[in-house]
C-alpha cells in the first residue's frame, strides 16, 4: 500500500465531464490499494471572474475579503469531486483548507504553509476514504481565510506529500509533461522523462507554467517525488528528482520564457552609499519580487542608473513606490513594458563552457538586441523586446540541438 496525493488542475476539472474523468483516475488508484488525498483547483476560468469580482467592487480591496472570495471556486470543485466519486462507489468526502487545516501566516494572497494538522485527515485515509482537498487555500493564526497565491494548489499538495509521508505527488495538467520549450511555440520540442528540482525550479520560476515555483522548492527540501501529467492521456509523464539520480546530465535542458515583465529603470539617481538597499528595501516592503538588476555609474561616479525587472502587474505599483520615496533621488523613471526573457537553463552547464557563447552569438544572428542579462550556475536569462520571443525560443531550441530527431 502507498500513500499518493494527486493533483487536478483548473482545465482538468474544467467541467462536468472533467470531474466525473478525474473521479474515474483516482478510483484506479484506490482500486490498487492505494490510499489517496486529491487536492482540486478551482474549474478553470473560475477563479479569474472571482477575481474580476473583486476588483470591479473594491479596486483597493481588503486582502483578507479577497482571499474570502477566490476561495471560493476550490470549495466548489472539492465538493463535486467528493460526489462523483460517492456516485462510483467510493468513499470519498471534502475537506476546505480550514478544516484540515493548513495553517498559515497572515499575508494574504501569497500566504505561507507553516504547519499542517493531518491526524483527522490520516485516519479517514486509514479507514479508507479519499480525502479530497480543496487547494491554494489555508487558516491564519486570526481564523481568517487565507490564499496561497495564483497556482498555490501544487504548494498545498506538495505540502501534505511531504506532511504525510507520500511516496509520490502526482500533479495533473493539460500538458503531458516537461518539454524542452512550449510546445506551442517549437513544435519539435521534446519531453523530458526527468528533470531535476533545480531545472524545474529555474523552469517554473523563468516562464514555465506547469508547476508553481513554490511547490518545486518544497518538493526539493522534503524529498518529495512528484511527477507531472498529463488529465487527458495515459502516456509517461516528467519526474522530477535529484541531481545524483540523473545518469547523464545534458548541457541545456530547456529554453523558457516570460512575456509579463516589465523594465524599471531610475535614471541619473545619486550615487551615495545605500541607494540600491533604499530603492529594493522599499520594494519588498510591499512584497514586490525584483528579478534582474543592472546598476551603472555615471558622471564619474556621482550618479547611477539602477535598472531592474518586476512583474508586469508590479509595475505601477513600483512606480508609486519609488516616485514617492522621500530617500531616493533620481533624474527619470522609465518603464518598459514591451519586453520578454529568454532563459537558457541546464544542470550540465556547471561543467561545460561556450553556453554563454552560443547564445549571444545566436541572437545576434537574428539580429536580436539584449538589453539585461543575468546568470546562475544553471541559467543564463537576457532580456529582450517581446517581438522577439518565439524566433529567440525557436533559435535557442535548435542551437542547443534540442529539437526532436
């Protein structure tokens, strides 16, 4: 017998028929002997209209009514799930976040698991009932409903694998697996059998959207093994594992991008000694993610230009940020919204040179301009104009000789 949690997302619950297939997959599971949690997200497009709720209300909404409402659609879809399964002969029944419960801390919108009660939850598994969980959702220590953030339902399921021993974490999607680019954008790419938690979570953190970063980082601190699938086909999905488990490492093992980035760049700011902690402290104080940062001097040292990368929907709120600190002075704020990053990602570049190389001279080949450029051990991401992206993803596929024979 196995522990296995089992993820559905918003487009393999998506209606209906969906649910009732979902309920089918998880009974194969049980049928084997199984005991198995399923966590749902909300039935796809839900969550986006609850949100256009909310914003058309309350453009300045209390973050905590807000994580009332999004929650919504996950206690919707937990629900019909419990029932269909009920309806096929097994026993089956819905927990919310709360009633587990998934206690978390109070940021709301973007809360973190702190810790998870799962003796009520471990004896309906014993006793044999699939516990179906609603996911992105959890409890604040003031009882107030809280969310987990856009994507948070494979943190919630990451989060209970590890919490109870699972010897596996299944995440359902509309896509078969890892590829080694959007298959929409190269047709010839390929899926990966495996992939490390450290490419995923460059992956998922650069533009791939098949796993929420959150839920890579978890899956690689706790050990947890979690494979992605496909709802909608029987074939092999992409495991991700450990680095040691892979018997040879490939240079590149995938190219991603991001199109909702947007460019900031302070202008002529004074060059005195704190500035960059000043301009980032101010950022994340409002818990706004900085990725990409160029800082150059000018006028023989006495000012700066500090240009950095924020999340498109960011971008405006950085801006109020920054053209109201009474601590930074600075000439220009310009932003760009008009841009794309391109990543070049692989465990094998540790051990290889010319990765840099390549694709600097493969963009200028098509006489694409890079504007940033930020490295890890593992990637090396450029900014770009968005024109660019699909001939820069497609370029890079074929360059790295990642295309499928």
């Amino acid at each position: 017998m196995s522990r296995i949690v089992m993820k559905f997302g918003g487009t393999s619950v998506a209606n209906l028929e969906c649910i009732r297939n979902v309920a089918l997959r998880v009974k194969k599971e049980v049928d084997q002997g199984n005991q198995v949690s399923v966590f749902v997200s909300a039935m796809a497009g839900t969550t986006d209209k609850l949100v256009g709720w909310v914003e058309e209300i309350s453009p300045l909404h209390d973050a905590r009514e807000y994580d009332t409402v999004v929650s919504a659609g996950e206690q919707i879809t937990s629900g019909l799930l419990a029932l269909a399964l009920q309806d096929i002969g097994v026993p089956a029944r819905s927990w919310l976040g709360w009633q587990v419960p998934f206690k978390t801390n109070q940021a709301h919108s973007a809360a973190q698991v702190e810790e998870i009660e799962i003796e009520g939850l471990t004896e309906r598994l014993i006793e044999g009932t699939v516990c179906v969980i609603a996911g992105f959702q959890g409890i604040s220590i003031d009882n107030r409903i809280t969310t987990l953030g856009r994507g948070g339902s494979d943190t919630s399921a990451v989060a209970l694998a590890a919490a109870i021993g699972a010897n596996r974490c299944d995440i359902y999607t509309d896509v078969e697996g890892v590829f080694t680019a959007d298959p929409r954008i190269v047709p010839s790419a390929q899926k990966l059998e495996k992939v490390t938690y450290e490419e995923m979570l460059e992956m998922a953190s650069l533009g791939a959207k098949v796993l929420q970063t959150r839920s890579v980082v978890m899956a690689m601190n706790h050990k947890v093994r979690v494979q992605v699938l496909s709802s909608f086909t029987d074939k092999p999905g992409t495991l991700l594992i450990d680095e040691d488990e892979i018997v040879e490492n490939k240079i590149v093992s995938g190219i991603t991008y991001a199109k909702n980035e947007a460019q900031v760049m302070l202008v002529g700011v004074k060059n005195n000694p704190g500035i960059a902690s000043d301009v980032f402290k101010g950022l994340a104080n409002e818990n706004i993610n900085v990725d990409m940062i160029i800082q150059n001097e000018t006028e023989g040292g006495r000012k700066t230009d500090i240009t950095f990368t924020v999340a498109e929907n960011d971008a405006a709120k950085a801006e109020k940020i920054l053209n109201e600190a009474d601590n930074i002075d600075f000439k220009k704020l310009i932003t760009d919204m008009n841009v794309a990053k391109i990543s070049v990602i692989g465990v094998g570049m540790r051990s290889h040179s010319g990765v840099a190389a390549t694709m600097f001279e493969t963009l200028a080949d098509r006489g694409i301009n890079i504007q940033v450029i930020s490295t890890s051990e593992i990637k090396i991401s450029v900014l770009i104009e968005a024109a660019y992206t699909e001939l820069a993803v497609r370029s890079l596929h074929t360059a790295y000789g990642l295309d499928s024979k």
